[in-house]
C-alpha cells in the first residue's frame, strides 16, 4: 500500500473513523478524503454515485453507520435497519462501479446468533436467529457482509468484513438516550461524582458478560486489513476477554472516582447474556489487541476531561480536516 494511496473514509469524523484518520496519519498515509454528512448524504444513492465518480478513491473504508444501545434500537428499528443498508449500499456498489479494489467494511459483533457457542466464531453467521433488542442493525449489518462476499466471490476483489466487538474511547456518544453501555456508564458515573457522589442507578442485573475494545486498538486492525490481503472475507476484532456488566460498573467507577452506591434495575433488559468474539482467525495473521479495559477506561476519561465540558453534548466532532 503505498502512502499517498487515496482512501476514502465514510464515517471520518465519527469514533472509529476518526481514529482510523488518526492513525493513518501518523503512519504517513498523506492522501484522506472525508465528508461529513452535511456534504455528503450517504443515504442518497446518486449523491454517492456521483462523489465517487469525481473523486475516484483507491480504497474505500466503511467507519459510517446508525448506532446506538438498546433503547434506540427499541425505539426506531425501522431507521436502524434502512438507514444502515441504504448507507452501505451506497457505499458498496459505487465503490464497485467505479472500480475499487480493496473495501473495508466495518460491521457489530450483534450479527451472530443470541444463543450462539462462545466465542463466536466468524462461521456462526446466519446459524440461528438474532438478539431481538438489536436485530435490526444486526440485519443491515449481515446484508453488508454479505454483499461484499458477493463481490469477493463474483468479481475477485479484496472486499473484506471486518465484525469489532463493543467499541469506546474518545469522540464516544455520551449521550444517555443513544449511547452504548461503557460510555453511559462513564457519564453517569461522572455526574453523580460532581452531584456529591449521589447513586447510580444502571440497567439489568450486571451479570451479562461483555467484551471491550479500545477504538485505537480497532484502527490498528483496520490498518492492518489495508495493508494486507487478508485470505477470507469476516474477521472478528476484540480483545477475546469478557467481564459482567457489574465488573465494568466496578472498573469505571473506580477510575471516574465516584464514592456512592449504584443501584440494578432488574425490570429492564439484560440483552445477550454473554458475547464474546473468537479473535483467533486474525491473531493467527499477524493482529493482536494492546490495550486492556482499565487503561482504556483511563484514556477515555482523560479524554474527556481535557476535551469536553457538557457531556450531555451528543455529538463530538473530531478536527481531521
């Protein structure tokens, strides 16, 4: 891969795609194209088509999705599953028509089965039904692996799906409404400690077991993929350890610094009772995770600290223009 190879980041000014800028960056990489989403809709088909044509990347790096926890799934399924595939869709078959070779698709570990073995293995896929509190984002997502299968199979270009398991870290979503379950804690943590260490009160019973990757850690994966072909088209991304919600709880209190109680909710949703990915496929190749949970607590927390003063704010928008 040469370094003024021209790739084209979806989703660059989210977390992962704005880490993924970060490192590319720092590895020398000197020719990025972005747009937001005010200057490209992605959900328009002919915009994309249209982009693509005038810009004409050399490799294409899917980082752009709607995401979000429970409850947003719960609440707008229809966007979660429309919005994603007409997203993807865009993305994929532009990048196919105007002939790109490499495309890094970036999915969820949510599209493998609610009661698959553990850990999932990248052959789970489409085995058994979905954990129905994200099944939607899950769908698109699978529609997308699947599509760039097609491509691989068909066309014999290094279309690749790369499936991360729960992401944080800085230009996270704190917002409560949306955010996934690490960075909701960390604010929640955050303000009862400023609120004179008062309780927090969390979701579920804090036994579901989870898996953490600090998003740095999913670039160097994604820098990874671009710079080599890897042999099969899905590869789980993690860290291969788990921990109970209540052990994450524990972690990230102790880190922010809050004193008081917290208190389970066990009249909401536990979701999956445990997901954990089997990262064995791409630590054989040659990638391997370097940062554990606490320290990326830390990071992320600091992060904060240093950058952001309301973190009721939804949206972080990183610098990388």
């Amino acid at each position: 891969m040469r370094k003024n190879t021209k790739i084209y980041i979806a989703g660059h000014r989210g977390m992962v795609g704005s880490a993924i800028w970060r490192l590319l960056e720092k590895r020398g990489y000197d020719n990025l194209i972005g747009r937001s989403s005010k200057e490209l809709d992605l959900k328009n088909q002919n915009k994309v088509q249209d982009f693509f044509k005038t810009q004409r990347p050399d490799v294409v790096i899917d980082a752009a999705a709607k995401v979000g926890g429970i409850l947003a799934n719960n609440d707008y399924p229809y966007q979660f599953l429309m919005e994603n595939m007409q997203i993807q869709n865009n993305l994929i078959d532009a990048s196919l028509q105007q002939g790109v070779e490499k495309f890094i698709f970036l999915g969820s570990s949510c599209v493998y089965p609610k009661f698959a073995k553990q850990p999932l293995k990248e052959e789970y896929l489409l085995t058994d039904s979905l954990e129905p509190t994200n099944q939607w984002y899950a769908l698109a997502k699978i529609s997308g692996v699947m599509a760039c299968k097609a491509i691989r199979e068909q066309f014999n270009k290094d279309y690749v799906s790369l499936m991360p398991t729960n992401l944080y870290g800085s230009f996270d979503n704190f917002d409560l409404q949306s955010s996934h379950v690490l960075p909701a804690m960390i604010r929640k943590f955050h303000e009862a400690k400023i609120n004179k260490h008062s309780e927090v009160k969390l979701w579920g019973s804090g036994t579901p077991m989870r898996e953490f990757l600090f998003v740095d850690d999913m670039a160097e994966a994604v820098v990874f993929a671009l710079e080599n072909k890897l042999p099969e088209y899905l590869y789980n991304i993690g860290s291969g350890k788990d921990i109970t919600i209540k052990q994450l709880a524990e972690t990230i209190q102790n880190v922010v610094g809050h004193k008081g109680d917290i208190i389970w909710d066990n009249s909401k949703p536990d979701g999956t009772p445990r997901k954990l990915l089997d990262v064995s496929k791409m630590k054989a190749l040659g990638w391997h995770y370097s940062t554990n949970l606490k320290e990326g607590v830390e990071k992320t927390y600091q992060w904060i600290q240093e950058n952001i003063k309301d973190l009721k704010k939804i949206k972080l928008e990183p610098n990388t223009k």
